[in-house]
C-alpha cells in the first residue's frame, strides 16, 4: 500500500510540475509605444520588447505592435489577421491602441472613441476568445505633458476611459496602463520624467545628431520601467498567465 501511495504521490507531483511549466505565448498588439525598434531608431524602446524580462521561460512573447497604427489600420493593413491565425487555445493577446486612433486628420487611422474604437477592440476580444484563447485590454500609457504649471494632462481624450468602460461590459481583464504611468510621470515630476522618454542632446547619440525630444516614446529605461509595471499588473490580475511572473 505504501508504495502505491508514493507512486501516486509521485504522479501528482509530476503532473503539477509539467502543467505549471506548460508554454503560452503571449501576443501584443498595438502601436509605437509597445513596438520593436530597428536599430537606426535606439535608444527609443517599445515596452513589450521588455516584458519577457518578467516572465519565465515558459512564456513566448510576440511583440506584434506597430509604429503608426491605430486599431483600425492594424486591421485593414491584415495585421490582425496574422495574430489571429496564430492564436491556439490557452494563448493570450495583450491589445493597446489609442495613441493614433486620436489622428483625426487621418481617415486610414482614425476611430471615435464610442464606437468604431470600441468595435475595433470588440473584435479583437471576440476573435481572440473564438480560438479559446485570452484578451487582456490596455489603456493607453501617457505622454509626457506636463503643462506650464507642471501639471500632467490628459492628452488621450475619450479613449482610455472608452476602453475600461468596454473592459467591463465584455468582462475583459483590464491594464489601466493610462493610470499607472500618469502616476509613474507625477513622481518623476516635469523634469525627472524626460529620463523615462526619447530625450536626446545634440551631439549625444548618432542615431539623432540634431537631438530629439519626444515626450510619446520610450527610451530603453522607460521601456524597462513600464515593462515591469505591466507584468505586476498581470500578476495582480490572478489569472493563468499570472502564474508566469518572476
């Protein structure tokens, strides 16, 4: 009896630690603020490029983001459609678009944040979920502005809040990733905060030698800090994928 007991006990043990150590890829989708840069481009840094720091090694990260696009050109350019054909059960696709969803003096790009924007990110839950696998919505992250008072402003409008108010009505699990980083410029403050963004003296990088200052992109320090942000997030969410977070 005793060893069919250890046998068993042996069993459970290896089921345990082959299910806990089964792989998931995670895919992101969404603009320059999360996407891989080419090397012409450094130091700017999208978050997702950062991420797989925090995860371990079961978890693939397809960082799918684009410079440029909004939820709506992501999907007529067919964007979606490749992230939707490589989606297996149990994968999980992490959706932020905002920022060029504002561009309103572009019709390729832009969407009201009511309800084409809301569509748009509906269908990237509907079709995620229809491949058993798992949407996770983001607000946008903030752009550095700071007013002339050093007050940090809004400058996304309707769409973060149209986002949670999706998340809730589609019971998607939500990264306000638009109030972590407002918190994360406020203690920074005006000044400290350019460390975080594509700051650049003239002279200083020969990528930029006229120098940049870009208060929406991400250096790779900013990069690695929302990064870590994020994947806190994802743990406190309490959901498989948390399980991954080192």
């Amino acid at each position: 009896m005793k060893q069919i007991f250890f046998t068993l006990v042996l069993a459970s043990l290896l089921l345990t630690s082959c299910t806990s150590g089964k792989s998931i890829s995670i895919y992101t989708i969404g603009d320059s603020t999360m996407a891989q840069k080419q090397e012409n481009k450094r130091p700017e840094t999208g978050w997702a490029e950062k991420l797989y720091l925090y995860l371990d090694k079961s978890a693939k990260i397809y960082d799918r983001g684009l410079n440029g696009r909004s939820s709506k050109s992501f999907i007529n350019e067919g964007e979606w459609k490749k992230v939707f054909d490589a989606l297996k059960k149990g994968d999980y696709v992490l959706i932020q678009f905002g920022h060029n969803d504002e561009k309103s003096e572009d019709s390729t790009r832009y969407t009201n944040p009511h309800t084409t924007y809301k569509d748009n990110l509906r269908k990237f839950i509907n079709e995620t979920r229809s491949k058993k696998a798992n949407p996770i919505l983001l607000t946008s992250i903030s752009r550095r502005s700071f007013n002339d008072k050093g007050v940090l402003t809004n400058s996304h409008g309707e769409y973060p809040q149209a986002a949670r108010d999706l998340a809730k009505e589609t019971g998607t699990p939500l990264i306000d990733a638009q109030l972590l980083t407002e918190k994360l410029l406020i203690q920074y403050g005006p000044e400290g905060s350019k460390k975080l963004y594509l700051h650049i003296e003239p002279g200083s990088n020969p990528n930029y030698p006229e120098g940049k200052k870009d208060d929406t992109h991400l250096n790779d320090f900013g990069a690695n800090t929302i990064a870590k942000l994020i994947a806190d997030e994802i743990k406190n969410l309490n959901i498989p994928l948390s399980k991954k977070i080192k």
